[in-house]
C-alpha cells in the first residue's frame, strides 16, 4: 500500500477515539482492527451494530471510517456506493439532530460526525477527479469541525482533519486548482495534528500515522521517523505502520534502513491470510529502486525480473500499470552491456 494523500483534500484517518462521552466504548476495538487492516472484522461488527440500533449514527460514521482506509489500502472503490450512502446519511442525521439545539458536548461531536463526512466526501471527489466539488466540501469540512472545537476543545480527532486540510491545501490543492493567492498554512496544519497525537485514545497513532507523511513530505524526516518508530512499537504487525516508516527512510535517503524496512514489510504483506497483489507490487518494485541506488544492478535486474514474470497477474489500476512500467525502466537500466 503507498499511502498517499494524493491532491489530499482529506483523510480524516482519526475519525476515532473516546474524547467525549458520545463516543462508544467499542471505538478503540474497531480502530485497533483497522490499523492492523483486519478490515472485514470491523465491518462485520459494525454491520451489526447497525442493525441493533436501528442506523445509530455512531456505528455509520465509523463504518464510513473504516471503509475509507479500505478503500485507500485496496486501491479499489468498490465500496465507493455504500461509502458515498453513509455519508450523505450522516450529514442528513447530524443536521436534523443539531435543530434540537443538543446540550454542547453532544453538539461538538455532531458537528465533528458531519464535518468529518463532509472530508472523506471531499477526498474522495479529489481522488476520482471532482476538484471543485472537493474544495466546496472540504471548506464545509472546516467550517463544522471548527465549531466542534469551539464547543469541546477536547475534542482531538477534528484537529487532525483540520490540520490535515491546512497542510495539503497549501500543497497539493493549491496547485491542483491553479489558487495562487492561498496562504501557507502548513506550520498551522502540522501543529493541529501534533495537538490530535496528544490524544489519550489509540486514535493519537492514527494521527501519527498523518503526521509521519506529513513530516517527510515537509523534509523533517527525523522528526517524522521518531513518530514512524513509536506508531511501530505501538504496531509491530501493522502493514499500514510499516509503510509509513519505510517511506521515511525512503524519502531521506537513507537506502540501507530503507531496504531493510521495505523487506520486513514484505513478509508482512506474504504474511498475510490473502497477500494483496498490489502491495506485493508496489513493495517489490521499491526495493528493486533501492538496490538500483545502492549500486547493486544485478539484485536490481533479478527483482525487476521477478515482478515482470507475473505482471499479467496483478489488478489492472492505473498506479499498477506506472509499477510496471518502472519494474520495466528498471529491469532495462539494469542489463548487463
């Protein structure tokens, strides 16, 4: 899986935790299963949720949540239908449950509900191309979870996707949209997330888990490696933590550390009860570049080779046709003369 953010409107990744006292004691369970990408035992329990509490809101936001990283991690938005559902639900539950004028505790996580699925609304109109869209939702995203912070300050998961929103919209979204005139926010953005890692929940590992890419795309790569090795500590067997900290050392050009990362991320991937052929790709083709850079052209030639001997095999996305053509680029740089 290469996590990225793409023109990353959004990825509220810590749409979780037990900050207020609306939020259900099985959070902490359901996000322990997505960080470790145990992700149909998450749907599972919330489908059931669900159907005990006739649609509660609870259990749908966080299944929306959980379909998100889904969706990400698979690279496939063959949830997109229900996921897209959800969410309109959501934003029409919470805005019929905020006309009762809610005490302010119950108020803020509304707004944190509608807020966050106005994000993985606009991340996912960016993902698939829906720029404008994106941005008319992502300025809506902001505007609800700042009233969820005015109303509960505690509330740490809305400053991850607020500080997620201000970092890459002076990045990639200003860029995308062509808005030269938008201020740089990242130091803003970087320093709401930082307060969400301050989280007593699991949810601070999520927000971790942000920062890291954050921190690396930002060029403080030993800042961002210090919180790639404690979300592993926290993690040791996640794929989606091991992804993060290899990408680290990647970015630094640390290629030794790098290489070592990126091969103990392979076992974790052929580990798994279904190897996902698209990880498996994408992780093959990272360690041939890193032995190209490292000068062992042989090693390099020999792991480009084995990607292309199965490349009939893999899903036919447009990130896994440019592996390929890298495995290809690098298979052919790589040929003894």
């Amino acid at each position: 899986m290469r996590v990225t953010v793409l023109i990353g409107l959004w990825m509220v990744l810590g749409g979780w935790g037990r900050s207020t006292a609306q939020s259900p004691l099985w959070v902490e369970d359901v996000m322990e299963w997505t960080i470790n990408g145990q992700f149909a035992r998450a749907e599972h329990f919330l489908q059931e949720q669900i159907a005990a509490t006739d649609s509660a809101l609870a259990p749908c936001f966080y299944l929306s949540s959980v379909l998100n990283s889904k969706m990400t991690d698979h690279e496939s938005y063959a949830d997109a239908p229900q996921f897209v559902r959800l969410l309109h639900f959501i934003i029409g539950q919470s805005s019929q449950q905020l006309k009762a004028s809610p005490a302010d505790s119950l108020r803020a996580r509304l707004y944190f509900y509608r807020g966050s699925a106005y994000g993985y609304l606009a991340y996912y109109q960016g993902q698939t191309g829906q720029w404008f869209k994106a941005l008319k939702n992502g300025l809506k995203a902001v505007d609800n979870l700042k009233k969820a912070v005015a109303l509960d300050s505690t509330l740490y998961e809305a400053y991850l996707g607020l500080g997620t929103y201000k970092y890459w919209r002076s990045t990639k979204l200003k860029f995308a949209l062509w808005l030269p005139f938008v201020p740089d926010t990242r130091k803003e953005g970087i320093s709401d997330i930082k307060r969400a890692v301050r989280s007593p929940s699991n949810s601070r590992y999520m927000a971790m888990h942000q920062l890291i890419y954050i921190l690396t795309d930002y060029g403080k790569y030993d800042e961002a490696l210090a919180y790639a090795q404690e979300a592993l500590k926290a993690f040791p067997n996640s794929v989606f933590m091991q992804w993060a900290y290899a990408h680290t050392y990647f970015k630094a050009h640390r290629y030794p550390q790098a290489l070592a990362a990126y091969e103990h991320l392979l076992e974790l991937i052929e580990a798994q009860p279904q190897v996902n052929a698209s990880h498996w790709l994408a992780c093959q083709v990272r360690i041939a570049e890193i032995l190209r850079r490292l000068g062992r052209k042989q090693q390099a030639h020999q792991r480009s080779a084995k990607v292309l001997q199965r490349k009939d095999t893999f899903p036919n996305t447009a990130l896994n046709q440019k592996r390929l053509e890298r495995a290809q680029e690098i298979f052919d740089q790589t040929a003894s003369r």
